[in-house]
C-alpha cells in the first residue's frame, strides 16, 4: 500500500525541532491572515481587545480548506529552497483564495504588486479589509492574485490547468491541490487522464494534492467517505502512486507532510532524470499526495453546541455573528489569539525575520513565478507566410475546396516553427475536421498502450504536439494552463458540442476581462483560438443533435474587449483569419468554418482586404453599380454565403433591372455600433453598406435573433430580416435542411419578391416557380438521397 510508510527513511522525520517550530509558527502566520481577512476591518494585529467595531459588517469567505492549503504551501517553500525550484500552485478549492493570499503576501510579492497593501500594521489592514470586500477582492484566486493562473470559481478544472502549464515547460513543477468536493465534478473527473499526456524529457511535472477535508457546504465529499483500499485503488487505476497524509496533531503532519512532499519531489526528479539521460519517454507512474486533514483546521472546535472543525459548517464563516453577539465575538477573538499574532509579528506589524526567511526569494516565491504571469515569458509565433497557402481563384464561385484541409498545411508549418510553444487541441476529431495535414509536422501525444495496428494510420507518438482526448474540458483546461503561461495553441471542435465548454469560455473569458482592464501588472497572453467546423448545415447526415450554432450567442453575451467571433466564406479568407487570430493577445477568438468542399470566391489578395475591414461589398455580386439599391443581400458564414449569391442569381435572370447590393460579413463585432465597439461600423459606415429605408436580407449562419442584438440600435433595424437556424432538421440532404430552415436560394428570393414593393405585382409567377423548386427539391431528396446534380455542383454564373 503506497502510504507515508513508503517514504525512504533517511527523510521520514526531516524537521529539526527549531525547523519544525518556525515551521509551524509560518503556518499559524498564514492561517491568522486566512481568518483575519474574513473577519477583520480594524485592530489587524490585536494589539488591542477585540470589539464589535473592529469586526466587519458582511462577514464573506471560505475558512474550510485554508489551513490544509497552507500546510501545502509551506512545505512546498521548504523544498524550494532545498533543491532550487521553480514551482507553481494552483488551488482548486472553490473559495480558497485566502490561504494563497496569506502566502503571497507572507512572501512579500503582494506588497511589491500592491504597495499600499505594504508589509506593515497599516498595509496588514488594508489586506485585510479589500477582501470580499465592496472595492476590492473576490474570495477566488482571481486575476488579482499574484501566482495564480486558475479562479476556481467553477469548480473542475485545476488539474487539466496544471497539467497545461506544464506541458513544455521541462523544469517546472505545478502543484495542485484538488478540494474534495472539486473532485466530485465531472472535468475533474476526466482530467486525471492527463498524466497520459505528460512527456517526461520535454515537459514539467505536476504534483497533485488530492485534499479530503470531508465537506463540501452542506454535505459529506464521496471521496472521504469510501474506505482507504477503495480510494487507493481509484487513484492507482488513475495512473498515480498516491502517498497519504493523514492526521490532525500539526506537529506529525508537518512531519509527515515534510517528509512526503520530499519523496514525492525526489520521484519527480528522478522519473525526469532517468528519461531525460536515456530517451525513454515510456509513462512513469507519477507520485501525488492525498491530504486528510479536518474541514476548517485550527479553527473553533464547537459552536453554540454544534461541531464545527471537521464538519460542513467550518466551510465558509464559523462563528457568524461576533459583531452584535458577545459570547460569538469572544470565540473570534480566543480562535485569531490562538495563532499568537505578538510572536509572529514585530512592533510594526512585519513577520519577523526568522520567518521571513523560510520563504524563498525573487522568482523562486511561488507568488513570483513567471509562469503566473505567462505574458512576461511569451514569445511571438515564428508564422510562415500565410499567402503561400492560397488557394487558387481565377474567377468567383467557379470552383470547391474544403477550407479545413486548406488551413491544416499552414498549421503544419506553424507547428514545425514552434515545436515548443505551439500545440493543436481537438476532441479525437482533427481527422474528422480535415486537419489530417498536421501530422505530417506532429503526431498525437500518447504516453498510453500501443499495439501493432497504431502503426497503420494511427499517427501516435509519445512527442507528438497534437492532443487528443474525448473530453472538451480537458482539452479546454489544458489549452486555457498553455496560454496563462505564455504559449499559443489552435483548438477545433463539432460546432454542436462546442457547447460542453460553454461555462469554462465564460469563466476565461471573465479572466482575461479582469486581466486586461484591472490589473496592469499582467502582460497579455496568447489568445484562446477556437475553430468551429462540422457545422450545423453540413450536419444534415448526423441528425437534429449535430446541429446547434449557439455558442456564438454565448460568446456575443461577453465583453466586446475580449471576443471575436469570425465567418470567413472561403479557404482564403479563412487562412486571413486564422493568421490574424494567432498573431492576437488576450483574446477568445472563435472562427467559424466547414469542413466539406465550399465555392471559393476571393483570391488571396482580396480576401485579406475584405477581412481586414471584416465587412463589405461584393461588387461582382452586386447589380446596383454603386446606385440605390432596391435590396441589400448581406450574407455571413460559408452555406448562407453560398445560397444568398445562388438567390441572387435566380433574381438577376428573372428581374433584370433589379438593383441588388451584395454585403459579406466575416467579423461579426463589425456589425455593432462604433460608440460600443471600437471596430464596429459607425452609424454612416453601416448606413452606407444597408442604407436607411430599403429591405435587408440578411441570411445568417447561427440564430436570427443574434443579428437582432448586434445590430438593434441601427436607423434601419425595421427594414432588417434576418434568417437563419430555427431548430429544424434531421436526416436531410443540404439543401432541404436549408430549405426547411428557409435560409435557401428559393426562400430568399421569394423574401426578395415579398419585400420589394415593385416586384410584388409583376413577381407572382416567379414566386410560384420558387415555391415549385422548393417542393420539387425535397421530393427529389427523398427519393434519391441527394441533392440535383445542378444543386451539388452550382457554381456562380459569373
């Protein structure tokens, strides 16, 4: 049984006596600090009695796991200091934010980010008081935290954080502590699998530290509550060698956890040692720790007769009322005494040395390490020519290609250029989406089982640069640790279960918003990129579940600073795109494009002009020669593109006079007014591509209601129709899936025909033809399976 009794016994009780008490001296330090900025608003150090007015008026916060947390901590710095490390903590419990910001300002990093949070009584308050506090801090490891990549707001996601920032990072060490409650979460779940993943020669290490505290709010953790063989055997099947720590005496566990801590870092370095001299990247069996400590350490053992340390109600506040209740304020004051603030403190509220010296120093500091700031340690792309990929276009909508498998060669060669800081995500789907062209540069990462067969198409490789796994959260949780540390990546999905990541997008997208606005200290990041192909109007073979467009609603609901979302209609503009999206810093930027074979229409040179204004005129697609139009045709995404120019078509052979405007969207934000979005088209701008009083048919490639939002404070909303995915299809061919969402060539000219008012008299046969075509082409699907030849093979009349 891999316990504590493993440990090798030249280290199994390390701690001197003077180091065990300076030891446990710093962690009362950290846990007094934990308390403190829960509760305290005046009187930081109790160099007075504790009275009502000094305590504040909304007590906010989670004590639970801050002692467990900073026992962590604190051995952690003793080994960094022992065997010069670099390492990285990440806390996954919820709300545990005040043990890192004990730690981080114990280490005095806080105070070099913030110097009015100075490491003195007057700097103590102010710590104290801006937490969970109006004005200042949350009671996350939020963007404010110096050291911290990872929120834990949403719970889930701190080992595949982890594992991404250590992935290409070769002497690093990224501990994380997994709260108990955090491992009932599905992500959580899947994100053991990622030591799979882990090279040993060319990446970090990642220790976890599984903590068992027993409670989440209200209720046991499952994990706590099985038998010890029984969660051994879990952790082993994950592919760990858990050692156990268990107890709550704090001078045995601090030598225990000294002692394990030490094993397990002695491991790490030795597994990457053996690999590194020998080349052997077969998967080592990674140590990791589990913690069983109890819920709310060292707090109050008993309140008004109910059990609190080592129950559910140590998780947040313990004693709830000490500002109007004597006998509560007396239990505060005894529990914050307990820690002996006059002996750890000097005369002007500073740790005294002897403390102080336990930390490590400069970068070394778990708040200090670069990493943490991944903006200050990134590295522009080494990016090839993007033209160089272009796809050939003699003339407009005369001939197909897939533009997936068109960008895959330019990702290739991003790849080889960037074979330590560039990696490609996709849940088992990069074939599927036509990226197959990467693996020419890098195969997929496996560290797992091979067989004969693998060698037969199966692109494995234990240093393979793309990573595969059927877990969106994983994949998304190691891209978002890649880029917080300064790397860059490319991430492509099913647009219909692109969703499974919606709430991690949201909870990113509010990091880098805070990063970007609040806090100047830390340098931009590579951006999030996220491909979306398999789309809805190509899904007609896989039924009603593979067709969703919704995550651009989800991704329009957040900050204009920090989105973008793009439709390119062809190969070239979307190598544009994608060129300019890697390029970018401190973006999610989502990327819409199919897979299959689509109508190319710009040359290379024309599709960079048309996507650098996201926005404009087709003039070869237009009839109005630069007049009045009598309709505005505008048109975002690959399948609308295609449909509304096969409309327009139809209207120009059948009304010859009929002044049509052609208007291509690829950058949605475009569409927004200037006064909300500094690239959203002015009130003149817009009205000179839409015009102020003619219908606009808009055909879209998501929900109509999307266009509504953006564009719903434009002088000509009224005369705007939008059309787009209304929840319709299954088993289809392409265009009766079109055809029953009414975004098809048939559809839109009969809106063409209803809306402009002259051709409402003198169109009415025409209508009937459409209406004709529209029955027609849906029995024909039905009866052979497939579209008209002239349907599958339309091209642009020119």
């Amino acid at each position: 049984m891999a316990s504590t009794t493993d440990v090798s016994a030249d280290i199994l009780k390390p701690l001197t006596p003077d180091e065990l008490r300076k030891i446990d001296a710093y962690w009362h330090a950290c846990n007094y600090l934990s308390a403190g900025m829960i509760y305290l608003r005046a009187n930081p150090l109790l160099r007075e009695p504790l009275k009502p007015e000094h305590i504040k008026n909304r007590l906010l916060g989670h004590w639970g796991s801050d002692p467990g947390q900073s026992l962590i901590w604190v051995h952690l710095n003793r080994l960094i200091k022992k065997y010069d490390l670099s390492v990285m903590y990440i806390s996954g419990p919820g709300h545990g934010a005040p043990a890192t910001l004990a730690n981080c300002y114990l280490e005095g990093y806080y105070s070099e980010i913030y110097p009015d949070k100075s490491r003195d009584e007057a700097g103590l308050l102010k710590f104290f008081k801006q937490f969970s506090f109006p004005g200042g801090i949350g009671s996350h490891c939020t963007p404010e935290t110096p050291g911290s990549i990872h929120e834990g707001g949403e719970l889930g996601y701190s080992i595949s954080h982890a594992y991404g920032a250590a992935f290409d990072n070769p002497d690093l060490i990224v501990a994380v502590t997994v709260g108990d409650g955090e491992a009932e979460s599905g992500p959580l779940a899947t994100s053991w699998h990622s030591n799979k993943f882990l090279n040993p020669i060319r990446d970090g290490a990642v220790l976890p530290v599984l903590h068992l505290n027993g409670y989440k709010i209200a209720n046991p953790t499952i994990l706590a509550r099985i038998p010890h063989e029984e969660l051994e055997a879990l952790l082993i099947g994950y592919g760990h060698k858990p050692y156990f720590v268990e107890g709550d005496d704090p001078p045995r566990m601090h030598q225990q956890m000294a002692s394990t801590l030490e094993q397990c870092i002695l491991e790490i370095r030795s597994l990457q040692q053996h690999a590194r001299l020998t080349g052997d990247a077969t998967r080592p069996r990674w140590p990791m720790v589990v913690l069983r400590s109890p819920k709310g350490w060292t707090g109050p053992k008993v309140v008004d007769g109910h059990k609190v340390e080592g129950s559910w109600r140590a998780h947040q506040v313990p004693v709830s009322d000490p500002a109007t209740n004597k006998k509560d304020l007396k239990l505060v004051e005894d529990w914050l005494r307990s820690y002996k603030p006059e002996e750890l403190f000097d005369a002007n509220g500073t740790l005294i040395p002897e403390l102080q010296e336990l930390a490590p120093s400069g970068a070394r500091r778990i708040s200090a390490n670069p990493h943490a700031n991944g903006g200050l340690l990134r590295k522009d792309l080494e990016l090839p020519d993007f033209r160089d990929y272009a796809v050939e276009v003699k003339a407009p909508g005369a001939a197909y290609a897939p533009p997936t498998e068109v960008l895959a060669h330019f990702l290739a060669e991003v790849m080889r250029r960037n074979m330590s800081s560039f990696r490609v995500f996709g849940p088992d789907e990069t074939a599927s989406n036509r990226l197959t062209a990467i693996y020419a540069a890098s195969k997929k990462t496996w560290l797992a089982e091979y067989k004969p067969e693998d060698a037969d198409g199966g692109e494995l490789d234990v240093s393979g640069r793309v990573m595969e796994m059927l877990s969106e959260h994983t994949l998304e949780g190691w891209f978002e640790g890649y880029v917080l540390t300064g790397r860059h990546g490319f991430f492509s999905s099913y647009e219909a279960f692109i969703h499974i990541i919606d709430s991690m997008f949201n909870q990113h997208a509010k990091w880098l918003e805070k990063s970007k606005k609040e806090t100047s200290w830390r340098a931009p990041v590579p951006s999030i990129n996220i491909l979306i192909t398999s789309l809805v109007w190509r899904q007609d073979h896989n039924g009603f579940t593979h067709q969703d467009p919704g995550f651009l609603d989800v991704v329009t609901n957040k900050s204009r600073d920090i989105v973008r979302i793009y439709l390119p209609p062809d190969a070239n503009c979307l190598l544009s795109v994608t060129d300019h999206c890697l390029r970018s810093r401190d973006y999610v930027n989502v990327i819409v494009a199919d897979k299959q074979n689509h109508l190319q229409y710009l040359n290379m040179d024309e599709a960079v002009t048309h996507c650098t204004k996201g926005i404009g005129i087709w003039d070869w697609a237009s009839t109005d020669n630069g007049e009045e139009p009598d309709v505005v045709m505008a048109c975002a995404g690959d399948i609308p593109t295609m449909e509304s120019l096969a409309a327009v078509a139809i209207l120009k052979e059948h009304f010859h006079d009929l002044k049509i405007r052609f208007v291509n969207v690829v950058d949605l934000f475009r569409l927004m007014p200037e006064a909300e979005h500094p690239h959203g088209l002015s009130d003149r701008d817009f009205d000179s591509l839409f015009t102020t009083d003619k219908p606009v048919i808009f055909n879209f490639h998501s929900y109509a209601s999307l266009i509504h939002k953006l564009s719903y404070r434009r002088k000509n909303h009224d005369n705007l129709h939008v059309r787009g995915y209304k929840e319709k299809g299954n088993i289809n061919t392409p265009l009766e899936l079109a055809i029953l969402n009414q975004i098809d060539r048939f559809d839109l000219a009969i809106d063409v025909i209803d809306r402009v008012p002259r051709l409402s008299s003198i169109g009415a046969h025409v209508k009937e033809w459409l209406k004709d075509q529209i029955i027609e082409s849906v029995n024909y699907a039905h009866a052979e399976g497939i579209d008209k030849d002239e349907i599958r093979n339309w091209k642009w009349p020119g």
